[in-house]
C-alpha cells in the first residue's frame, strides 16, 4: 500500500481490498468493513469520516471530513475526479417509511424485513455541495454538481447541469471551460 497516512485508530489499513498509489486517509477514518473498501490513485479520505457499506472511489476522488456512507448491504461507487463536501450523507440503504419494517442492523437477521437497499453511482467530475444527502438508488451522472444542502433521489438527472435545494431542482447546464483539458482524462 502506497498510499500516506499515520496509523489508523479504526482499522488495518492493510484490510482493504485495494488502495492505490498517493492515498491519503485520515486517522480518524471509520471504515467498518474494510475488505469492501477500494480507494483509486490519488485520492483522499479525510478525518471524521464514517463508512459502513461497500465503497469503491476512483482516482484523484476527495471525500471531505465528516461524511457519512452508510447502508449495509448497498455500495457506493464514486467516479473519478469526483467530490463529496463536507457533512455530506450517502444511504445506500434506509427504512421504507410508509410500510413496517424491521431492518434496523441491531435486529438479528432472521427477523429482518423490509427497508431498501440500492447501490448509488456518482459518475466522474461530480461535486457533491456541504449538507447534500444522497438516498438509496441515485445517480449522478457525470459532470453534475449540486449545491449545499441538496436532497438527491432516485431520479432521472442530467450530466454537466446543475441541481440545488431539497426538491434537486435543476438550475441549468454548468458552465464549462477547458473542455480540451477535461477531454484528456476521459
């Protein structure tokens, strides 16, 4: 493992299923499962961090202190390039409000029902804005970008535009510069 950290005080950092070359993760990291972790070149994980699905992050990726991934049996694939912000919440997995269930993780798994588990995709050149929550079976296309405190749902969105507010309303096409430079990590 190639990657620069001190000593993690959550986990064995040699427990993960894959960390590539120039990794930074923060001492404070909380991975709770780390054989279902994979961390691309060049990305980073900062301090106060808690992740407890399976993660697969791609290359030159930043998560931000304070994010919190979670739901069990659900992954979360990050794009390369890509960046949750602050106190972001991503739920791969999450009650089902309108019906019972009993899917809390403290119940044993005999007894489990209900609740709903969806992997989520963020593509590549995706910014995830402060306070954003992201629920299970979303996906940001490439290029989107959404600002604080957005509520992103399972629904159809559009590359390169960009969202806001807990509705995820569309605020147009981003704007976009040194299109050639972006070309050349396609």
């Amino acid at each position: 493992m190639a990657g620069r950290f001190s000593k993690n005080i959550f986990f064995d950092l040699k427990d993960l299923k894959h960390c590539g070359e120039n990794v930074i993760i923060g001492k404070t990291v909380r991975i709770r499962q780390p054989h279902l972790i994979s961390i691309g070149d060049g990305s980073i994980i900062d301090d106060f961090t808690y992740i407890s699905s399976a993660l697969e992050v791609g290359k030159h990726c930043h998560i931000a202190s304070n994010v919190s991934i979670s739901g069990g049996k659900g992954k979360l694939s990050i794009g390369d390039y890509s960046t949750l912000s602050t106190h972001v919440s991503v739920h791969c997995g999450s009650s089902y409000y309108r019906a019972l269930s009993m899917d809390l993780p403290s119940i044993p798994e005999e007894l489990q029902f209900g609740g709903v588990v969806e992997n989520v995709n963020i593509g590549r050149f995706v910014t995830v804005g402060a306070h954003s929550c992201i629920l299970p079976g979303a996906y940001l296309p490439e290029g989107s970008a959404y600002g604080a405190y957005t509520l992103v749902k399972k629904n159809a969105l559009i590359s390169y535009h960009l969202y806001a507010g807990y509705k995820c309303v569309d605020l147009g096409k981003r704007v976009i510069t040194n299109m050639e430079i972006l070309e050349k990590y396609k």
